[in-house]
C-alpha cells in the first residue's frame, strides 16, 4: 500500500472515536433518507401496478337506480374506453364473537367473473356464484381483523332481510387500497368492510334486478375527464345521479395520494438535520486536522507531491467517513424501510408492496452526503490543497488572547482562573461556540420533533373524541328520513339522549373555483356532537348562514358574508345559494356546517335527518345493537370507545418502534455533537491543561476548564433546540396540511423534559468519556510535542 | 568583496549546477516591505559541500528555499542547469523539487503517523530512480531502526531518518536548513557526519544552512550571510572531518 494511504488511514484511526460518532450521524441522515424515498418509490410502484393491473377505474359514479339498457348510452360517450354497471350498497353484519355491527359496502362482480374494471385480486378461494346460498368474497383486512376464512360464514342485513354469507373468497380491490368508511378520520378494520357478491345474488338481495346503481368508467388515454363526467351526469340525472367524480375525489386513491405528497413534502427534512449536522462535525474536525499537520502537508509538498494529490488526501479522509457512515446508513434504512414497508401495509392494502432500495435512492442517499460532508469541509480542503510549504515550515504564530468583554462583568471578574478561561475561550471562538450549540439544538430539535407525532395524534384523538364527538354511538340511516325516525330510536331501551344530524354531499362553488364536500348539520341545542374551534371551544352555529372550515374557504377563496352556490349531489339535486356566516379553524376534516332546521330549509326538505348521535347506558348496549341491527333503516352504528381503541391499538405500538428508533438516532446526534466538541477542545488545549497539572492544579480542576465550557453550551443549546423543534413541527404540520386534518404543532411538557433528558445524558457520556482521557493525560508526552 | 569573480574549488566542474544572479526576495507584511535578499550571486558545483552562515534574520533560510523551489525570487534570475526558477509556476517548481531536490529541516518535520521506513518510502515513491528506503536508512546508520514510528525516536534519530529520506531519492541536491539546530552538539555531530558520508558516498551536492560558526570547518566553502547580501565567501582548503568539530 502506498504510504500516503497507509497515512490516511493511521489518521482516521487516530481519530476514530471522533470519526465513529460523525460515521453515526451520517448514518442516521442516510437511513432516514432512504426510508423516505423508498417508501415513497415502493408505495408508487405498488399503486401503479395494481392500479394497472386490475383496472383502476378513472370516473365513479352512483344513482338511485337505473335500467341495465342505460349503459348502452353511456358506453357510446366519447372518450369512454370501458365502462361497467353495477350494484352497490350498504349492509350490516353480524361476526360470531363480536358483539357490535359491522358496516359493509357490498358491490357486485359481474357473471362474467372478474369484472373488466376495479378487478379482483384474490388472496385466497374464488369469485363468488351464483347459487342457494349467497357467496361472498371479503376484503382481506376485515378478514384479518375477525380472523375469518374461506368457508367460514357471517350473517348479514341487506336492505332489511336477513341473509346467511359464505366467504368463498378473500380479496383486494384498487378501489379499497386504504380502507375507510367516509368521513371517518382512521381506518377501523373491525367495523368497516368491504365484500362482493355475484351480480345476481346482489340483484336478489338488493331487489335491483336488471338494474344498476353505480357506474365506472375507464377513459381512453388522453381524453377530457370533466366532458365525460358532464356527459354522464347528464344521463344519470334522471336516474336520481349524486354527480360523478374522477379519482381525486375518490376516498381511497385520495388518501393515498394525500399520505404520498405529505411523505414527499417531509422526505427531505429529517435527513436535512441529519447530514447538516454530519457536514458541521466534519467542519470542525478536518479544519483542526488540517491545521495540526501544516508542516507534514508542507514537506509532502517540499519533496514534490502535488496540490492535487494533497487535496484528494484529505478529501479521501472525508469521503472514507462518509462510507463509514453511508454503509450501514444505507443497511439499517433498507432494514426499517421494509419495516416502515410493513406498518403501511396494514393501512394500504396491495396485493404485494414492491419494497426495494433500487440504485437510485442508493446513488441519491450518497449523492447528498457527499455533497453535505464536502459542503462541510470545502475550505479545509481548499487550505490544504493552497497551503505554501515554505510559508508553513515557518512557526505559527501564536493565538492572540484579549482581556475579554465579558470579564468586564462584575460576575466574571470575580471568578477563579479557571472558570475565566472558559469564558476567554468561548470569547475567542464564538463561531465554533455558536456551531456547537446549533448542533446540540438540532438533536434536541430532532428528539422533539420525534415526539411530536404521538403527541398530535393523542392531541386529535382527545380533542375528537373527548369534546366534539361526545356520543357513544352514532346511528347511519340508508336515505335522509323524517324525523319520526328520531323519536324510534329515542324509545329504544338504553337510549339516554338523542340527536340528529343532518349531512348533505355538495358541491361548493365559488367563482370559478369548486369543491366537493359535505355539509353537516346539527341541532341547535347538540350536546353530544359539537363542532369546535382551534381554542377547543364549541362553535356556536348560526340561525342562517354556512359556517365553512379554514382550509375550505382558504380553497374557495371565499370570505364571510359572500355567497357561495351549493350543488346538492343527492335527493332533489337542487342548487342554491347559500351565505357564508362565517370561518372556523378546524383540525379535522373539511366541510360546511349549518344548523338543522336552516338546512332543510334552504333545501326545501321539511325535517329530514340522516342519522341520531346517542348517549345510552352502557349495560344497555348490546340489547341496543340486537334492536338496532334488525331495524331496515338503520345502515350503521358505531361504538365511539371501541373506534378509538382500535386505533390505538393499531397505530400505538408502530409509533413507538419509530419513535424509539428516532430518539437513538437524537441521541447519536447529541452525543456526536458533545463529544467531538470537547474531544477537540482536549487535543487543542492539552498543552494549556498539562501546564497547568504541571503548576499544581488538581485533575478535576482542569477538568473544570473543559468539561464546564460543554456544560454552559449544553445549557445555552437545549431552550434554543426546543425552540427550533416546535418551529419543525410547524413546518411538518404545514406539510402534511389536507383536506382529511390539518396536524397542529402540538408538543406535550413531556416531550420537551425528554429531550432535554436526552441531550443532558449524552452529555454526561461524553463528559466521562472526555473526563477519562483528561485523568490519563501523559504530562511528559504532552508537553513534549511540539504545536 | 566580490562574490562572483569568486572561482570555486578545481575540484568541480565548471559549469554550476545553480547560478543565482541578482536575485532578491522582499516580502510585504501590511505597508512594510522586509528585504530578506537584497542582490544574490552566487553559483553552486556538482558534488560541493557548502556551508550557509549567517545570524537569525539574515535570509539563509530564504536563499535555500528559493534555491529548492519552494519559494520564488522578487527578482533576478535562479537558474538550475536551463531550467529557470525565477517566475515558474507552482506546477513546474514541484517537478523540479519531485526530481531533483532532497530536504531536511530543522525540526525534522516527519509524518508521525508512519514509520521510519514509511517516511522515506513515501518520496520514493514519487521519485524516478530511487533506492530501497532501507538501504536509504542503513547509509544513516538507522537500519535497525526502519518500523519505528518518529516517537519512539531521539530527535538526532528522527534527523537522521529525515536525512534518508532526503537521499533515498538521489537527488542532484540536498538542502538543509539547520539539521542540527534542534540536537546537542554530540547528536548533532552524527547528523553530521551522515550528511557527509552522503555527499562523499553519491556526490551530492550539499548545502547546510547554520548559525554554528563550528559548523564552517566542515564544508568546501563557506557562504557568509548578513542582511540578506553575501559578505564573504571562502573556500577551506580542506574538509574538517565532523568529528573533529565541537561546539
Ligand atoms: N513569509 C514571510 N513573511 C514575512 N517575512 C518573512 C517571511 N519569511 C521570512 N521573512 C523575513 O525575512 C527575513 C529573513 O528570514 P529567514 O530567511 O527566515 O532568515 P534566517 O533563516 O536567516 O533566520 C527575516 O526578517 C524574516 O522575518
Ligand atoms: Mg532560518
């Protein structure tokens, strides 16, 4: 081996524990990137390729119902490559063991078998036939969540009859990538399922023969997606038609594009931390190095090596720690992107999830650190490459120390020798000074900022379930009814209260801009179901008016006291105008509201409710479920606790794999920080310290000297990190905005005491680890050498 | 006294490896300009042993840099054979130490994180006809000593060690600037003695920079320096042996 790179690699062994800490850091931004980009690659291809191969479909569109002969019409509307009708609706099932309903969406497979659009796959069985007793195919998460198989049987009410269900199959759909009952804010496996039926079985079932009830299309490349769905309303219309819409405003594809954009948006900023970090370590080491071997670059330059080769010396330094950090980077992000891979899979629904680190996110992971770690250390290099060897053999000069400003303060000026130093020392390098406390702040932003998910989601779950959604169960009926349907259910046993509400699917449209939304309504003296402000408090609504959500208006552009068009997309489909009262800043969801008896109203619909929020008593509630089961009217009831458990249950123990994961990764951060930055006041004023050991001062006061220079910048860098880490949730927050919830940057007590905790133990590693070399501090040898 | 009509030893050859002619070295340090060199000529043989002598301050260490390529004259003209040092650029005065010139400085200046061995391998291996790094070693009597690393070396070890790996290369000139400066008189007498046996063993032409009038004795000549002009050179009839030297 030549002896520069037998040099090169002494060098970095003697800096090894400086370089290992830096190699984690850089690690830690590697693994985080290609998390994020793989994911983000793996849940693309895998929507694309099941999109593709089981024919997504382009437009979607419901009606009361229709003649089959009407899809001859619709088959002929130019621009339509294939286009299918079928029939679709809600059902109630009942799982053995599991006290409460499910809610099913049940759609028809035609007899062809597979449907040409929104194709089948099949984990498990086959398509159901036609036949005595009615075949089902179920979705695989609900199976998952009952644990239910091919043969096994539920039983279920659609449109009131009672029907036997064999599950001869389990399955996937593109249209059911992510799983959720509209309007609700977690997918809930348990209670929401999806489940197909033979077209004839369904047609019995439904009382829907040579009918159809929804529709979907594929377009041909190319072709105008608005003049099609225009074209098909136009024929849906007097089939009772609630509006056709493409995929954007489809549930399932627009949660998974909303969960891709948001992972986009924040794909960069955590290894952003990360690398910058990485890039101010480097900084400070490769400068010190360069400096301390002045000479030895000057008398490889005297004897005849190039600026060239020199500045690639230390530019090989780098880029080796870089590898150092980048290799296992790259390992561990591979290793929990495919757990990452996992969790998501639980909440995105793909026949397979492509999950591969491919070369370009390899190529791009080394791309940045690279770019971050040289962008660190440019000027180092560039000194070596410049550095005048006759220039260098002569002496440095020696560091020019001032009486500081700070000793002028009657408070420093009092203090010993030592501690003066510190503060002479911190005076003298307030670049270096400030660097390290940015770092340390960085780790204690990142440790925040981990946190901040659970927080949020706690934060969202008590503000929806704790003051707005006070009901333990909410009642779905198939089609807005009178409401003498209140007062049924009122009489029910266990039922304490009672009250309705009322939501409307619309279309908002103001100017030239639009938007599909619901408009809910309530009583105006609800209790149980409120709707709140950011400040948590109930918002009162209005005797007329709309009162729409922040980010709703913010779409429309539209402010209080201007009129917006309402296109009612059900019922009577009529279209009127509607004031907007006022503007409400909303966590969750996006929608209008209005009081109760304003809406019927304005839609000319006398009283008509789509449902009835309960309080009841909780012996009472499985009586409740068997009464409300068998009702015909009654589409869903569901159990407020039991939503929120299953959430948690799902998401809690994902969240605390990656958030324990996060912390390790803060924590390698602090601890890079802390120690190289002692470890290099150690190397650069060993000297100082030994002369004064040499004087008589005790270990543990020079110890002083260095370790309460790391104290004070720890102590000055950890309320400025809590500050940058709330301003980093603001930033993700504003990511991750949407349409479903916009997050707000919500941090816990808790939180910022952890990660102060973080960052004071780290400190307190490094300080032992520092603490260590300083007892072992070899007088002679120190003094010995020349600096 | 006239330097130039000076006529060096009958036992070189007539035409100078170096002929320095006019040259001057200013430097500027904010508004002032310090004149290091103010008007050199001077011409260096094959094979001599010259003794640069001079105080602190006196320009000796920018005569040799300038003569070495490690610095450029303000003006005036260094010529080595043809090639022209004045006014060449970084890329051509690395060649030309890369080549043909050998270093050895006060404070030894060695890379501490190779060995002894290492450190000379390192320019041989950038150099064209080199000699084995242990043989480079054992003509400074350090043989035994080729895997130390320069802390487990005395400083005169550590010189000498600078010594070989000036030599290992063969250059056409050694320069050294105070090899002796940083050791005892009796370590330093060794150094010595090495930098001799080099200039007698491959015909080096040698030039060592001191302070040590002591240091004189042993050279062909002796080029005095004092405010960075020559004030005297003188030619010694015959090389003291190093031994003999004291100081
Ligand atoms: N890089 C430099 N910048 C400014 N002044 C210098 C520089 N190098 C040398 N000098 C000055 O030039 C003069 C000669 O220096 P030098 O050749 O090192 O003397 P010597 O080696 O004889 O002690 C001194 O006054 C010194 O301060
Ligand atoms: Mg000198």
């Amino acid at each position: 081996m030549r002896a520069l790179n037998r040099k090169l690699l002494r060098d970095l062994w003697n800096l090894r524990a400086q370089a290992i800490a830096i190699a984690l850091v850089i690690a830690g931004g590697v693994a985080t990137w290609v998390i994020s980009l793989s994911t983000i690659e793996s849940l693309q291809t895998s929507q694309r390729m099941f999109y593709q191969n089981y024919r997504f479909a382009d437009v979607f569109a419901s009606l009361e119902r229709a003649p089959r002969s009407t899809m001859a019409p619709i088959e002929q509307i130019p621009g339509v490559r294939a286009a299918e009708g079928r029939i679709r609706t809600s059902a109630t099932l009942t799982v053995s063991g599991f006290d409460e309903p499910v809610e099913a969406l049940v759609t028809s497979v035609p007899e062809s078998g597979r449907g040409e659009l929104n194709r089948l796959y099949l984990n498990a069985g086959r398509l159901p036939q036609p036949g005595s007793d009615v075949q089902v195919v179920i979705s695989e998460a609900f199976a998952e969540a009952h644990d239910l198989a091919t043969g096994d049987t539920v039983a279920g009410i659609i449109r009131g009859r009672a029907t036997r269900l064999v599950i001869t199959g389990i399955g996937l759909s593109p249209e059911f990538v992510y799983q959720i009952r509209p309007g609700s804010l977690f997918p809930d496996h348990t209670r929401y399922a999806a489940i197909w039926m033979h077209r004839q079985s369904l047609e019995q079932a439904a009382g829907m023969e040579g009918a159809f009830n929804d529709v979907v299309l594929q377009l041909e490349r190319g072709a105008n997606g608005a003049a099609v769905i225009e074209r098909l309303d136009s024929i849906l219309e007097r089939y009772g038609g609630t509006g056709a819409f493409g995929r954007d405003d489809h549930t399932s594809h627009s949660y998974l594009s909303e969960e891709m954009e948001q992972l986009e948006a924040m794909a960069w900023i955590v290894p952003l931390i990360f690398l910058g970090v990485a890039a101010f370590l480097l900084n400070i080491v490769v400068h010190r190095m360069v400096r301390m071997q002045r000479d030895q670059i000057a008398i490889l330059k005297a004897f005849g090596y190039r600026n060239g080769a020199i500045g690639l010396h230390f530019t090989g330094l780098v880029l080796l720690i870089v590898l150092l950090g980048a290799l296992p980077g790259i390992a561990l992000g591979g290793w929990l992107g495919h757990g990452l891979a996992s969790i998501y899979r639980e909440f995105f629904r793909f026949p397979e999830l492509y999950f591969h680190v491919g070369p370009a996110v390899i190529a791009s992971a080394a791309g940045v650190t690279t770019a971050a770690a040289l962008a660190g250390t440019w000027r180092a290099l560039w000194q070596a490459f410049r550095l005048m060897p006759a220039e260098a053999m002569r002496p440095e000069q020696p560091g020019r120390f001032h009486r500081s400003l700070a000793e002028r303060l009657p408070l420093v000026r009092r203090m010993d020798q030592p501690s003066r130093m510190i503060v002479r020392n911190l005076e003298r390098q307030p670049v270096k000074a400030v660097l390290a406390i940015t770092g340390i702040a960085l780790a204690a932003a990142i440790l925040v900022t981990g946190r901040f998910q659970q927080d949020t989601i706690d934060f969202m779950l008590d503000v929806q379930f704790g003051f707005a959604a006070r009901e333990d169960l909410t009642v779905t009926f198939t089609e807005p009814t009178g409401r003498r349907a209140l007062h049924e259910l009122q009489s029910l046993s266990g039922v304490i209260r009672s009250e309705p509400y009322r939501a409307v699917a619309v279309e908002l449209v103001h100017g030239h801009r639009s938007h599909k939304s619901a408009i809910q309504a309530f009583a105006a003296d609800a209790m149980l179901h409120r709707t709140l402000d950011a400040d948590l408090d109930p918002i009162s609504l209005p005797a007329s008016g709309l009162l729409l959500t922040d980010w709703l208006a913010n779409r429309l552009n539209v402010k209080p006291g201007q009129r917006l068009e309402v296109r009612v997309l059900e019922g009577n489909r009529r279209t009127t105008e509607i004031q907007v009262a006022g503007i409400v800043r909303e966590f969750v969801g996006a929608s209008g509201y209005m009081r109760l008896d304003t809406l019927n109203r304005v839609l000319f619909e006398a009283d008509s409710i789509s449902g009835a929020f309960l309080m009841t008593e909780t012996d009472q509630r499985r009586i409740l479920f068997e009464q409300l089961k068998t009702r015909p009217r009654v589409a869903t009831s569901s159990l407020r606790e039991n939503a929120i458990a299953s959430f948690t249950r799902t998401m809690g123990e994902n969240i605390r794999i990656f958030s324990l994961i996060n912390t390790l990764l803060a924590g390698v951060v602090a601890f890079g920080v802390i120690y190289n930055t002692a470890r290099l006041a150690l190397s650069e004023r060993a000297r100082e310290l030994a002369s004064l050991r040499v004087l008589g001062f005790r270990k543990g006061e020079i110890a002083w000297v260095l370790l309460g220079e790391l104290v004070l910048l720890t102590l000055v860098a950890i309320p400025l990190g809590l500050w940058i880490g709330h301003g980093f949730c603001n930033l993700i927050g504003h990511a991750m905005a949407s349409e479903f919830y916009r997050v707000p940057a919500i941090v816990h007590g808790d939180s910022y005491a952890f990660a102060t905790l973080v960052v004071v133990v780290a400190m307190l590693i490094s300080m032992l680890a520092i603490g260590r070399r300083i007892a072992r501090l070899d007088l002679v040898e120190v003094l010995k050498t020349r600096e | 006294m006239n330097s130039t009509n000076h006529d060096p030893g009958a036992a070189f050859g007539n035409d100078p490896i170096f002929r320095m002619r006019g040259v001057t070295r200013e430097y500027r340090v904010g508004d002032n300009v310090i004149h290091a060199l103010r008007g050199i000529d001077l011409d260096l043989h094959s094979g001599e042993l010259v003794v640069f002598l001079g105080a602190s301050g006196s320009g000796k260490s920018t005569l040799l840099n300038i003569l070495g390529g490690l610095d450029s004259a303000t003006s005036g003209s260094v010529r080595y054979h043809d090639l022209e040092l004045c006014g060449a650029g970084d890329a051509a005065l690395t060649d030309f130490r890369r080549r043909h010139v050998g270093f050895v400085f006060q404070f030894y200046n060695l890379i501490p994180s190779l060995t002894a061995r290492e450190n000379v391998a390192i320019v041989t291996e950038i150099a064209t006809n080199p000699m084995p790094p242990e043989q480079a070693l054992a003509m400074v009597d350090l043989g035994a000593r080729a895997d130390h690393f320069p802390a487990q070396l005395s400083g005169g070890e550590q010189q000498r060690v600078a010594i070989a790996r000036a030599i290992a290369k063969q250059p056409a000139v050694l320069l050294c600037d105070e090899p002796t400066g940083a050791l005892d008189s009796l370590t330093g007498i060794k150094v010595l003695k090495a930098l001799e046996h080099v200039n007698e063993k491959l015909g080096t032409t040698t030039a060592i920079i001191t302070h040590n009038e002591a240091i004189a004795a042993m050279g062909d000549r002796v080029v005095r320096l004092s405010d960075g002009r020559i004030s005297d050179v003188s030619d010694n009839a015959k090389r003291a042996n190093p031994e003999t030297l004291s100081w």
